[in-house]
C-alpha cells in the first residue's frame, strides 16, 4: 500500500515493455522522499545484511560478504553518528535514477544502499550482462520485498537490466531528481544529453 500522497510514477508500455524488472514492482513505484538515514531504510538494509550473511550461496562471494557485513546495523548507525548530518532534519531529493557499470559487479548494490540512506527513492539499470555476484544479491533483495516486513519498500525500489536503449534512459532521467552515472567520460557526456528536470542533481 502506497503512502499518502505519494505520486505513482505512470509508466507507457513502450517503456514497460523494453525493460526488465528484476526486483520491485513498477505499478507501486512512487515519487517521493523520506528524511536522511530514515529508520526504516537502515532496518530494510540490515535485513539485507541478515538474510546475506545467512546465505550459503553468498558464502562464496568476498565482496558480497564485504558488502553485507558494511551493512550490519550497527555499522550503518556508525556511519549515520559520524555524518554532520545526524542532528539536522534533511530529506532525499526524490527519485533517484542509477546507471551502474559492469566491470565492478557489487556496486549497484553500494549504489543502492547510498541512494535509500540519503532517503531517495531508487532506480537501477543493472548491466546488461548478469554475473553470480549479482545475482545473489538480487535474489537476496527480492526475498526481502516478498515478505510483509519489507513489503513497503516496493514503492521506493526498482531494479531493471534493459539493453542500451535511450528511450528508456530519457524516460527515466526525464522522471529523475537524481542522478548516479557510473561509467567513462563518453557514457557521463551522453547522458548529460538527455532532458533533465530543472532541479535534477
């Protein structure tokens, strides 16, 4: 269930039919934000820490492992102490749109994490080509948002894998308050090219 006020983000078919969701439910997404290191982003994020460092099949990955232990709870409230941040009130931005590069398979999910944390609502291309890493901590996160603790994080969460396609890039950096380009020089210049709200970071 979305929350009051929140704007769904109406998707056309064209663009519903050229990407793919792998985790998240696009009918849910929503625009909006939610105050820095937001109790409940920290929880979903820990949750993720439990579930990997559970996981065999995580076991056998260090940077997974690497990734779900920089997670843990009292790490993330380390960090949050640590921020000039702590005792001021400031809110996400909104949505937030991610390119993520393939040669680092882990760092959609620092990205990820980043992007909750500062209280955003989170859209990640993943590269188009999937690797072991990845996918366990996609299945990982998928498991969480099928349960009824975590449910709510569908209308902030999407994470798609679609082959080069502007399009779909300018549909989504038309949509973005934010955005994180991993990449070179030529992949930042052309994304620069697209329309951006006015106050897009």
């Amino acid at each position: 269930m979305l929350k009051l006020g929140v704007v769904v983000i109406h998707i056309p078919n064209n663009i519903n039919v050229a990407q793919q969701v792998l985790v998240g439910d696009s009918k849910y997404l929503g625009n909006f934000s939610l105050p820095v290191w937001d109790a409940s982003r920290i929880e979903f994020l820990a949750g993720l820490s439990r579930l990997l460092l559970k996981s065999k099949n995580a076991r056998q990955f260090p940077d997974v492992i690497t990734f779900a232990y920089w997670l843990r709870k009292s790490n993330l409230h380390t960090l949050k102490n640590s921020s000039p941040y702590v005792n001021k009130t400031q809110m996400g931005l909104g949505l937030t749109f991610h390119i993520c590069p393939a040669n680092v398979a882990v760092n959609f999910a620092y990205s990820m994490a980043f992007g909750l944390l500062a209280g955003n609502t989170c859209v990640l291309r993943l590269p188009s080509t999937n690797t072991p890493t990845t996918q366990v901590i996609v299945d990982a996160i998928k498991d969480l948002l099928q349960t009824s603790q975590y449910a709510y994080m569908q209308e902030s969460l999407l994470l798609l894998r679609y082959q080069h396609n502007d399009d779909v890039n300018a549909f989504w950096l038309g949509k973005a308050d934010g955005r994180i380009i991993w990449g070179g020089d030529n992949t930042v210049k052309h994304m620069r090219s697209f329309q951006v709200p006015a106050r897009s970071k």
